[in-house]
C-alpha cells in the first residue's frame, strides 16, 4: 500500500480548487468589464479613457512597491526552497 500523507493530499487538492475557482473569477469579471464597456457609446468612451490611463501610468512611479513585490517573492522563494531540503 502507498505511502500517501493525507495533509499533502489535502494541500493538493486546495490549490488546484482555489487556482480554479480565482481562475474562473477572474475571467467572469474581466469579461463583465468587456461587454460593460462595449454596451453603449458613452461607456465604450470610458473604457478607451481607462485604458489610456493605464497605458500612461510610469513604471518608475510604482517602482518601490514593485521592488518591494520582487523581494517577498524572492523570501517565499526561499522558503519554499527551505521546505523542500529540510526534513
């Protein structure tokens, strides 16, 4: 019979049901933005408004928060490293 850790079944299971469940909520909202935007004249204007505003937001404003994102994934990289070669 296999060795089988019910916690790391568990575990499995949770990720790929929540990856999913983000997966489909974020495509709904997405999609509910599109056929907003597309609706009529006025939010069609809207939406190319929020899309060059988006386009014209600099990376250099945002680049101490985007820093900061690049070292916390970095640590949880290394965490995760340090589970799998730990016991």
């Amino acid at each position: 019979m296999p060795d089988i850790d019910i916690f790391d079944l568990w575990r499995y299971l949770l990720s790929i049901v929540v990856t999913v469940y983000v997966a489909i909520v974020t495509a709904r909202t997405v999609w509910g933005y599109v056929v907003w935007f597309g609706s009529s004249r006025r939010y069609k204007v809207m939406g190319h408004y929020a899309v060059v505003l988006l386009l014209r937001a600099r990376v250099r404003q945002f680049a101490g928060e985007l820093l900061r994102i690049g070292l916390l994934l970095v640590v949880l990289g290394g965490v995760v490293a340090l589970h799998w070669v730990l016991p």
